[in-house]
C-alpha cells in the first residue's frame, strides 16, 4: 500500500510529468491557454492514460514477452495507444455524448501526446505491476492536469503584461513555465 | 513547386529552423540538452531517423491511402525509431542510459510528422531526403546551441562525455557552477532567452528591410511621399491614387503639398528629410 501511495506522490509532484520529466511538453505550452480548455485536456489525458497502461501492459506482457518481441515495444505500443484513442472517441460518440463533446476534440491530439507513450515505457522500465501500471498512469496523468492547469491560469495573467517585443509570444510562455518548474522542484528534496 | 536542394537546406536549417522558428517537438529539446554531447547524440539519432522515414514515405506516398496515411506514417517512423533505438543501445551505451525513453520517444515527435505530413507526401525521393537531413541538421544545432550555454553556465565545463566524465574546463576555478542550468528550470528559461533572442533578430530584419524600401523609394525620385501604412497589414504600401485625380503625375505632384495627415509614415517622412 506504502508502494502504491509512494507511485502516486512521485508521480504527480516530485517527477511531475511536464516539469522534471518534459513529456506533453507540446500540448502543455499548446492548449492552456484557457483554464477550461486546459481542463478539458487534462481530463481527455487522465482517461486515456490510465486505459493505455492497462492495455499496452496486457499487450507487453501477454503478448511480446512469450514470443520473445520485447524489441517491439515501441511500435506496438504506438499502435495500441491509437487503436485505443479510436475506439475511446467512438465509445463515447455512441455512449457517452456529454463526456464526447466535452473531449472529443482532444482525443485525436492525445495519440501523438508523448506523455502517454512515456508512461507506457516508463512503466515497462520500471517492471511495475499491473496495478502499479495503472496507478502510476492515472497519478502521471493527475501531475499533467495539474500543470496545465495552473499554468492556464498563470497565462490568463500574462495576456495583461508587457514583456519587450522580442519576449512576445512563446519566450515569455517558456520564462513563466521555467518559473513554475522551480517552484515544482521544491519537491525534489522530499523522500520516502 | 519545384525547390532545389540548396534552398531546402537552407530553409530546414535556418529560415524554417524546427526548433527555433517553428518551435516544434519541445520535449526533447528541453529534456536532453543538459550537455553538448548529449544534445548531439539525440540530434543524429533524430536526424537518421527523419531522413529515412522521410525518403521512406515519399517511395510510398502514391500507394498509401490518403486516410489512413497518419497511422502509415506512424508505423514506418517507428520501424527506424526501434533499428535506431537497438543500434544505440548496442553501441552507445552511454549515450542510451543518458538520453533514456527520448530515443523511443522520437517515433511522437511533432517534427517528424510534420515533415512527413507537409514535406514528404508531396515530394520526390532525394528532396524528401535532404529535407530530413536539413531539417534534422537544424533541430541538431538549435539543440547544440542550448546545450552549449546550460552546460557552460551549469558546469563551467563543456564536451563531457554522456556519463559525465571528462570535459573541457573553460571557466576557471574562481566560477561557482550555477546548478540550476542543468535542472527543469534552466531548459525552460534558456530556451525562452534564445527564442527571445531569434524573434529580435527576426524583427530587426524585417526592421531593416522595411527601412530599405523606404530609402530606396526615397531615392527612387521622391515618390516616397506617396507611401501609406497600409491600415490592415500594417504594412508600407503605395498610396492609391485619387479617385479624382486624371493621372499619376497628378497624384504624385499634389501629394507633397498636402499637409501630413494621418496616413503618411512617420519614418518616412524623416527618412525624406536626412535624405534632402
């Protein structure tokens, strides 16, 4: 239990996914530019990160590693994330409408989101068990919704500043997330 | 249309450079630029993989269908990401411990869809190909040059090996290694200062030119008094003629008499005085 809670700090704060490890930088500098857009990612990443490391750990352990593909990984996982980001989208299409339009534009980004393809390696990495996997997908997920959305909020301030001209634009987007990620590093220190 | 190799280096490398002007495929450019060699490692891995999934899907790109041509894509990249992965891990341990999952992580890199997407299925074979290699070269030396100042500051060393080891002492004893370079925050920071700095160099240029024009127009036989800021591009344009006006001879000759309205360019008109 000790392990699952341990999977479930390291993952949401001290390893955060944007801030120390840099996976979904793209859609995190991209799509939080408004906190419910923000949101509405974060939501549409947790879901199917937490499907995908239940799926690609069935499909590595049950599938590659009795064959022998461990080398495969990569391409398989690959495929597994997209086939599950299609039928996730068509699942909730037909079932879910409300859920649908609230992530549906997301789901086809999340494909080549490489949050999602990290966690899935990391979880082969670390030899996690299939609980473990699927813990540490959701929490990875949770750190991400986190960080773009406090990052969400931090840009709707900075739409009032007035930075030089040449910090315009992405410059200033980076400063603040550098800013973000110091205070993210504070939890470095903490160990169990 | 046609673009010859040159122009396409040229393009990849700096005037569409992946990392700076496009700004794509952040992840690995904020994650391993903790030292040179780092960053050059991940830049050639990137770039055999772009030049061969780029000449790869331009061999294919006749014979893939348009709708499923994303997950084509997707499954040729990640066939030389997994040969280059295994290469590394079989050669460059080092290399591999140090760069860690980024290596597997290139097959979601936006860069090389990208370029699949907007280069290659539109393209010949051997263009494809020098674009990936452009394309890679410039994302190789965007992630050199950042690599090169968070090392430098971050260690006052640079070229140690992927382990750590060795390197080139270029600050003295006296400097304290400001540490926080190398973490999460220095990536951000140094990649927002140099990107600062490639947009003021971009709007310098474009500062230049746009002072070119008018001193030639100037030059050109006093026509410059004609100009006009264009009011959506914002934009130097000439001034349309009047409508009542009979010609451009008309036009030009009552344009200086007038007094200076809203329209005429401030930096015009001064460019017009030191030129008299």
């Amino acid at each position: 239990m000790s392990n699952i809670f341990m999977i479930m700090f390291t993952a949401i704060l001290t390893q955060n996914f944007i801030f120390s490890r840099f996976y979904g930088c793209c859609p995190f500098l991209g799509v939080s530019d408004k906190p419910s857009t923000a949101l509405g990612m974060g939501m549409a990443v947790t879901f199917v990160m937490t499907l995908s490391s239940a799926a690609t750990y069935a499909v590595y352990y049950y599938l590659l590693v009795p064959f022998g593909l461990e080398y495969f990984k990569t391409i398989a996982f690959i495929l597994v994330i997209a086939t599950l980001v299609q039928f996730i989208e068509m699942f909730l299409r037909k079932f879910v409408p409300v859920l649908y339009s609230a992530l549906g534009i997301y789901l086809p980004l999340i494909t080549t989101n490489c949050a999602v393809l990290g966690a899935a390696l990391v979880n082969i990495e670390e030899g996690y068990s299939f609980i473990e996997s699927v813990v540490f997908g959701c929490s990875a997920a949770l750190g991400f919704t986190l960080a773009i959305c406090i990052f969400a909020g931090v840009r709707e301030r900075l739409n009032f500043a007035d930075p030089p001209k040449a910090f315009r634009g992405f410059p200033l987007l980076l400063i603040s997330a550098g800013l973000a990620a110091m205070a993210f590093s504070g939890f470095s220190g903490m160990r169990f | 249309m046609k673009k010859s190799i040159s122009g396409i280096f040229k393009e990849g490398i700096l005037t569409n450079n992946p990392t700076f002007v496009q700004l794509l495929g952040m992840c690995p450019t904020l994650a391993t630029t903790t030292s040179v060699v780092n960053a050059l490692g991940m830049g050639a891995a990137v770039i055999v993989v772009l030049a061969f999934s780029n000449l790869f899907i331009s061999l294919l790109r006749r014979i893939i269908p348009k709708q499923v041509r994303i997950a084509s894509y997707i499954v040729i990249i990640s066939g030389f990401v997994t040969a280059v992965e295994l290469l590394i891990k079989a050669y460059f341990p080092a290399i591999n411990k140090a760069l860690g999952l980024f290596i597997p992580l290139i097959v979601v890199n936006c860069i090389i869809l990208a370029r699949a997407e907007a280069f290659a299925s539109k393209n010949g074979p051997l263009e494809s190909f020098c674009d990936g290699i452009a394309t890679g070269i410039g994302f190789t030396l965007a992630l050199t040059c950042i690599a090169f100042v968070r090392e430098l500051i971050g260690t006052g060393a640079l070229f140690a090996a992927a382990d750590g080891s060795g390197g080139v002492q270029i600050l003295g004893a006296w400097y304290k290694p400001a540490s926080i370079f190398l973490m999460p925050t220095g990536a951000f920071l140094t990649l927002g200062c140099l990107i600062a700095l490639v947009q003021k160099i971009q709007y310098s240029s474009e500062e230049r030119a746009r002072r070119k024009k008018i001193e030639l127009d100037a030059i050109d036989g006093g026509f410059h008094e004609t100009l006009m800021r264009d009011p959506d591009t914002g934009k130097i344009v000439r001034r349309p003629a009047v409508a009542e006006g009979p010609g451009p001879e008309q036009t030009a000759a009552e344009e200086p008499a007038a007094p200076e309205t809203e329209n005429t360019p401030e930096p015009a008109a001064e460019q017009g005085k030191e030129d008299a």
